[in-house]
C-alpha cells in the first residue's frame, strides 16, 4: 500500500510529490498527462528563477525532480476514489485499483469528454489530449483532431509536421480559433477538414484503428482511419469522482482550508481544483507544497509547521 497517491501531473501534483518524497513517503502519481495546463503555454515570463521558458520544458524539470526523489508516475483515467476505514481505493477507467493511506487531489481542471462509445476503451492508446507531447507517435501515421477552437487548430498545425494525414473534425462550419493559423492549415495538403461532423464512436482492437463521425445536418456517417486522436474540446471542473468525499462550490471546485484539508480525513486537494483564487503555475506549486506536508503530518500524528529546508 502506497503512503499518499496523487491525482494529476501537473504543477501542484509534481509539486505534492517532490514534498512528499523528500519526507520519505511512498508516494504514486497517477495522471492522464504529464504537465496539465501549463505545457500548453509557450511562454512563461511570470515564474521565479525562469525569465522565459516553454511551459512543457518547465513541467518537464518538475517531472524529473519528483522521479529523481522516488515519486512514481503512471498515466491512467481517474473513475473514482473510495475510502474504507483509514484507507483509499482509487479506482481507473481501465480497472485497475491502487490502495493507499492518502489521496492528495491535484488534476486541475479536466479535458472536456466526448461521452461516446470506445473513448474510455482507447485512452492512452489512441486517444490523447496534448499534442505538443505525443505527435511523436504518430510519425507517418493517419490522426484525428476533434474540436474548433485555438488549442484544436494549433494540435493539428504540429501533427502535419509529422503524420502522413491530419483529419480535423469539428461540429460546425466556422472556427473559433485565430484565422491566421486556420489559414495555414488550408495551404497544407496532408490535412482534410471534416466540417459539420461529429465523432460518434471509436474502433479498433487492442489500439485505436477507426473514428466514425456523423454529420449533424444529414446524419450520414462516415469511417476515418485514424491510429491517433487528439480531442481538444476544452476544460471543465469534474469532481463526481469524489463526490461524496468532497464539498464543492459554485463553480464545482473542491472547497478546502489553509492546509490543503478537504472534508474527509486523509484526503487532501491543492491546485486550480480547489477554490483557492490566481490560477497560476507558481500558485498551484505552492499548494502542491502545502498538501503533501499536511499529508505528511496527517501520516505521522504530527502537528504544526514542517520544516523542509534541507538538502
């Protein structure tokens, strides 16, 4: 059984976990990327010790310290969190069950879902929701991008860069994102617009093979090859998962106190998930901080302020 299992990768998560791990805690964390929010930024003129850097690369330095002090890191779909007597069963998509003393919460706002047939089944095998990291996997290979707006385009501008075809497939006729990357999408002759459509159902076998979308106006339906899918529909705030464990707010985030405490004992929440204000990278960190020592004191009895200047 793990000591303390985070949920989520990016700055308040790889924060928990370089925290927990310095208090010499077993700590697990489970994410569906690695990075969250802030790889989609390209430049991050606002966090101390960086003048400028790629969002990515920053959260690629969390990642490294957090593994460096013994943090685990495995990618999966949160389905739900359960406690029973002192402990916690977190419970993924895909089946598995992972056991702990504690929970900190840390997965941000999440990719928005399609709801349909085979988008649980092919999560991670297939279905991805940041390009800037897994295009890579795609090398010559036919994809699809779901969505209409800036981040949909702009996954789509980097997977022509590498894909032998680039389906872009959105709901409506007309794009929210900036025309002049739409434009650039035009001249380029591996990307096909697939307009007025919506995916319906994702095939294959063990891996993703095919995207069936359907027009909105006919309801004629068509079969993509496709072995990658990248959806960029947006962000919500998500906490059915732990519903019962957890109040929220108005804006569904998890309500919690100075110390990162959500309503249940052993269960902890920091980062843009909580009701804390300023969602910045550097805010989120700190929270991250403060959860795993609360955590760590929660472990051990103790109480007050954990010092944690060595090195």
């Amino acid at each position: 059984m793990h000591d303390v299992i985070i949920i989520g990768a990016g700055a308040a998560g790889l924060s928990a976990a370089i925290y927990a791990c310095r208090r010499k805690l077993n700590t697990l964390v489970i994410s569906m990327d690695l990075g969250g929010q802030t790889i989609l930024t390209s430049n991050i003129e606002n966090y101390p010790g960086f003048k400028k850097e790629h969002g990515a690369k920053l959260m690629k330095i969390f990642e490294e310290q957090a593994l460096g002090l013994g943090a685990k890191i495995i990618m999966g779909k949160l389905n739900h969190v359960e406690k029973i007597n002192n402990a916690f069963k977190v419970h993924l998509t895909n089946k598995e069950i992972y056991e702990s003393k504690s929970v900190i919460l840390a997965y941000g706002k999440v990719p928005a879902q399609l709801n349909i047939p085979g988008e649980d089944k092919f999560f991670g095998r297939g279905i991805h929701i940041y390009a800037i990291y897994d295009a890579h996997l795609y090398k010559d290979k036919n994809v699809a991008v779901i969505g209409g707006g800036n981040s949909a385009v702009e996954a789509a501008l980097i997977l022509s860069k590498t894909s032998k075809k680039v389906y872009l497939i959105h709901r409506r006729n007309e794009f929210r994102a900036e025309q002049i990357n739409i434009d650039k999408l035009r001249k380029l002759k591996n990307v096909e617009f697939i307009l007025e459509y919506s995916p319906v159902e994702f095939k294959g076998d063990s891996k993703l093979k095919k995207v069936i979308v359907k027009n909105v106006n006919t309801n004629e339906t068509r079969e993509l090859d496709a072995e990658g899918c990248f959806v960029e529909i947006g962000y919500v705030n998500k906490t059915d998962f732990v519903k019962d464990l957890v109040d929220v707010n108005e804006k569904n985030e998890i309500v919690i106190d100075i110390y990162c405490n959500t309503k249940t004992k052993g269960l902890f929440a920091a980062g843009d998930v909580t009701i804390v204000p300023y969602k910045q990278t550097i805010t989120s960190a700190g929270e991250g901080c403060k959860a795993a020592l609360t955590c760590y004191n929660y472990l051990t009895g103790k109480t007050g302020p954990v010092i944690d200047w060595t090195h």
